[in-house]
C-alpha cells in the first residue's frame, strides 16, 4: 500500500492540493518530515514541468569487495507523465553505451559504457525552486557527455570544466573498476570529490542540501551493507523498496496526487572487468519485478570491439 504524506484525511489532502494544482503552474508545498529524534519539521517540496526532475537515490560500493569492485543500485524519481524508454544500446560520440533515456529532453539519468564506465546523475534540492528552468540546459545530458568518455578520471576532469550557471542544481556520479568521484553543483558553484573505498548514499538532499531522514537511514543501510561478506543484492533491492510513513522520507516515492512518483529501479554490478549484471524494474520496485537485463547488455558489448566483450 502506497505510503501517504503529511496529516489529515484523505479528502482534506485532495482539497489542499486541488486549490493548488488550480492556482501555480510551480506546486509549492510543505511535507511533514520526521527525523531521528522523532522531532518533526516542514520542509518544501518542489514539482516543476518546466525542468528535468532525476533519479533522487543512489547507494554506491566502490571497491569494497575484490570480486564486486563497483555496485551501484538507485531509484529514479520523476514525473508519473514524463516519457522514457528503457535501457537499450545508444551510442554517445564513439561509445556503446547501455541506457535508459529521456524522451523528453534527451540524455539519460544512469548508464555504462564499452569500456566500463558508470554515469549515474541525482537532481539537487533548490529551496528556493529551479533559477530560470527554461533557459538552462537538460542535466541528462551531463551523463550522455560523461558516457562518451573512456574512464572515471577523464570524464570527471571533462565535466569539472562546465559553467554551473548551464544547469540547474546536479550531483554526478562517475565511477569505473578503480576510482569513483562525484561533480556537484549547486546551480552557481561546481564542486567535485573523489570517493573512496567504501558505500557511498547521495539523494537529492546530499552535501547539505537539505536535511532527510531517508538519507539518514540509507546511511544505517549503507553501513550494514558494506559489513557484508559478499555483495548484499537481495538486500539492496530492498532498501530500494522501503515504504515509510511520509511518502519523501520513502526511498519508493508515491505521490499520484501530485503526478510524481519512484518510475525505475536499477541495480547494476561489476567485476574486475567491467559490468557484468543489470537488473531493472520499470516501475515502483515495490510493484514492479526486477527484469534481469544481464544477458542482452553483455551479448551487445561481446557483439562490438571494445574491452568488456567477453
């Protein structure tokens, strides 16, 4: 069952969001958020048409099992009406790369490359909502640029020179078999940082954003998951899945009421060679079953000539 947000019936929530769905072309409204100390706080939550929303949850390992170097899984949320298709071969510049994309403005939120290269984007949270929407740039089309690029170093250099003021607020992951970094922006500043071994959370919220309780417990999970012997993928799957009581502390988003919502799972894994296993729901993960994409993504890398063909 589809967790609800905020307090008061049903109908009362119906009433508040239909005076404002007629009012603002920009839906502005306040979610009661709960964090550790069970203390309760407003924070604003912010649908806009006139921009591109991203994947908001990425849990990543990098080099934190020999055999597993990198594990990425994440959840895309995005506006229930906003048209995609799922992860097929693409070509970006000379790269074959294996991806969703965006229909809408093109680029794509996640994907990996020919020679093992692992691009996935979050939006960043804007209180103060999107500066100028229509002017700026697709962030989708950051990680299209990064997949053209052969490994983590040269595409995290190559999107370290780009003006911040082109995009709305970001956070880009780069990640291969031997390094990950990350490229932030905040809309007016780029910052950039490598990751290091270990399990990485970044949501929308993350480098001081915004607090959020999900990403507070996405850290608990994140610890358990890098105690773990071997690499956690049931496990993983599940923390994608998590329902809570207001539906933005819940790494599964439902929120038909504001026609958004968690649109796509992704759990993708390495092994020293590059990427070996794709798993994809095309829905709510909670909903929909994880589609095992494995086979046709290694089939179509051994098919060209680059370096993952086995």
């Amino acid at each position: 069952m589809a967790p609800s947000f905020g307090e008061g019936s049903r109908g009362q929530q119906r009433s508040l969001i239909s005076r404002w769905l007629s009012s603002h072309r920009l839906i502005s409204f306040c979610v009661l958020r709960a964090d550790l100390r069970r203390h309760r706080a407003w924070q604003e939550f912010r649908v806009d048409s006139r921009y591109d929303s991203l994947m908001c949850t990425l849990l990543v390992a990098s080099r934190v099992w020999p055999e597993t170097p990198l594990l990425v899984a994440a959840n895309r949320d995005e506006r229930l009406d906003r048209a995609s298709s799922p992860p097929a071969f693409r070509e970006f510049g000379s790269r074959r790369v294996f991806a969703p994309l965006d229909l809408v403005a093109g680029g794509t939120w996640m994907g990996v490359n020919d020679l093992g290269l692992l691009v996935a984007i979050t939006n960043r949270f804007q209180p103060e909502g999107p500066s100028n929407p229509e002017g700026k740039l697709s962030r989708g089309l950051l990680v299209q640029r990064a997949l053209s690029l052969a490994n983590a170093r040269q595409a995290v250099d190559t999107i370290s020179t780009i003006l911040a003021s082109d995009y709305n607020g970001f956070h880009l992951v780069m990640a291969d078999t031997s390094s990950a970094w990350i490229v932030w922006s905040d809309g007016r500043e780029l910052s950039r940082n490598e990751l290091r071994p270990g399990v990485h959370v970044v949501t929308e919220r993350s480098f001081a954003a915004a607090p959020s309780y999900r990403e507070e417990q996405l850290v608990l999970e994140a610890q358990r998951v890098g105690e773990s012997q071997l690499p956690p993928m049931t496990a993983l799957k599940e923390s994608l899945r998590a329902h809570r009581a207001v539906a933005m502390d819940s790494t599964c988003v439902h929120l038909p009421e504001l026609n958004y919502g968690t649109r796509s799972a992704s759990v993708v894994r390495f092994d020293q060679a590059g990427p070996r296993s794709y798993h994809y729901a095309p829905g709510p993960p909670c909903s929909e079953a994880f589609e095992d994409l494995s086979q046709g993504m290694l089939d179509g890398f051994r098919s060209g000539d680059q370096s993952v063909a086995r």
